[in-house]
C-alpha cells in the first residue's frame, strides 16, 4: 500500500489545489448573487447571514430603469457588432499569414499584438477628438468603429495559432478535388478550426462587454453602457445601495455567459452534423 499511497499523493495534492482554487473563484460569484437578493440591513448585518428571505425588489429595480434598459441594449449592439466585424474581417486576414507566409508575416503579427499594448487612455483621447470633430461622439457607431480595432487584433492573433493546427494535408486533397481557395477556407479550415476560433469570438466579446475607460471617454448618454451605468451606482459613499449594486453585477454577467452558450450549443450541432 505505500508505493499506491505514494504514488496517489501527487494526485490528491493537485486535485485539492483544482478545489481550492475553484472555491475562490466559485464563492465571490456565489456571494455576489445571495447579496442581489437580500434587502440592504440584511448585507449590513454583521456577522453575515446566510438565511435570509431573498427579494427580487433589487432587480427590478434595475431592470425597470430606462437608462439601465438603454445602456443593456447599448452594450448588447456594440459588442456583437465589433465582435461580428472582427471576426468577418480578422479571420480571412489571419487565415491569410497562417497560409500564405511572407517575410512580413512576423511583423503583422506582432504589429496586431502591439495595438494591445497602448494603455487605453493613449488611445481614448484622440479617439474622443476624432470622434468630436466628426460628429460622432457619443454614438453607437463610434464605439462600434473603436472597438472593431480592438476585436480585430485579438481576433487576428488568437486565429492564426488556430489555423496552422490545420493539417495541410486536407487542404491539399481538397484542392485536388477542385476546390477553390474560397472554398477551402469556408469549408475546411472554419470547420476544422472552429473550436479555436469560437474561443477567439468569446474572447473578444468579453473584452469589449467588460470595457470602461474607452466607452466612459466617447460617451455621455445616448450611447453609455452598461459597464457605465453600473459604475454610477457605486458613486454614492457610504450610501451606496449595496443590494441594486451586486443585482447590477448580476445582470452585467449574464449577456457573455449566455452568448458562451448560444455559441457553444451552435459549435457543437454544427460538429455534429459534420460528423
């Protein structure tokens, strides 16, 4: 039994670091949504209690408001935009340099990288001047237009991994039977390099949902999002509504796990019906 024993400890010791760092991660979102449902004596009692009779009077209130409605749908339109633009744009591009190398192949890539190095206030106020001097400031389309450059660089730099994981050989056989390069592209190398590029999507939509100093800088109403209007809860001291704070959490979460799973449920059916 010692050899088993001793055999099993490296096991058990990186299984209870798995637990121990899943319940990090797992207990701040767990204690996030109690704290949307408990009234705000309840999230002031010290010590904390963990039953309570739950109210939903926390997401109504923020689901009732107007401008928390606006900023959602704001959020829901830019992002998905960008993203689509992104990928409609970035995974040809990246296709391309995965493929079709040249001598400047490395410095695309690194030059796409490098847009993620700015510190985003660098970019944010030339962009607020832009924007001003063309009229746009404080629309949808200029946030989309920012954000696509964003969404395209990671795009770009997370697919061409994805795309030289494809073997050649399939590209080949297929253009020996006749297939165009067009073709290959839409039904080869997508298909094959799906799984990879569907993480490179959500990536860049949660880039873009989460993001503040950007969307706080080219916008004042008519275009905030959520990200935004939830910040303006937290503003208020120690006044701050601690119950509307963590619904507005709450409801600033559920847009990129439900758009993960619409994206996960659409790659598995289309897996299938390749198989």
């Amino acid at each position: 039994m010692g050899p088993v024993i001793a055999r099993s400890l490296p096991r058990l010791g990186a299984r209870a670091i798995i637990g121990v760092v899943a319940l990090l991660v797992v207990v701040p979102v767990l204690w996030t949504l109690m704290s949307a449902f408990k009234h705000t004596v309840d999230i002031q009692t010290s010590p904390p209690i963990l039953l309570f009779k739950p109210t939903p009077d926390n997401f109504l209130y923020v689901l009732e408001r107007s401008s928390v409605r606006g900023a959602l749908v704001n959020s829901i339109i830019v992002s998905t935009s960008s993203v689509l633009i992104g990928a409609v744009l970035g995974l040809p591009c990246a296709y391309a340099v995965a493929r079709y190398p040249t001598r400047h192949a490395a410095d695309i890539q690194f030059f796409v990288l490098s847009l993620r190095f700015l510190p985003p206030i660098a970019v944010a106020l030339p962009l607020m001047v832009i924007w001003l001097d063309a009229g746009l400031y404080d629309t949808r389309t200029a946030l989309i237009v920012t954000y696509t450059l964003f969404t395209l660089s990671v795009t770009i730099w997370l697919a061409i991994p994805a795309f030289k994981q494809v073997p050649r050989e399939i590209e080949e056989a297929a253009f020996v039977d006749g297939y165009s390069a067009y073709a290959i592209f839409f039904l080869i190398a997508l298909p094959v390099a799906a799984k990879s590029l569907i993480g490179a999507i959500v990536f860049s939509f949660v880039l873009v949902w989460n993001e503040f100093l950007i969307a706080l800088m080219l916008t004042t109403s008519d275009a905030r999002t959520l990200p935004i209007m939830a910040s303006e809860l937290s503003q208020l001291g120690f006044d701050t509504p601690w119950g509307i704070l963590n619904a507005s959490v709450i409801v600033l979460s559920l847009p990129p796990l439900m758009f993960l799973g619409i994206l996960s449920g659409f790659l598995n059916s289309f897996l299938k019906r390749k198989t």
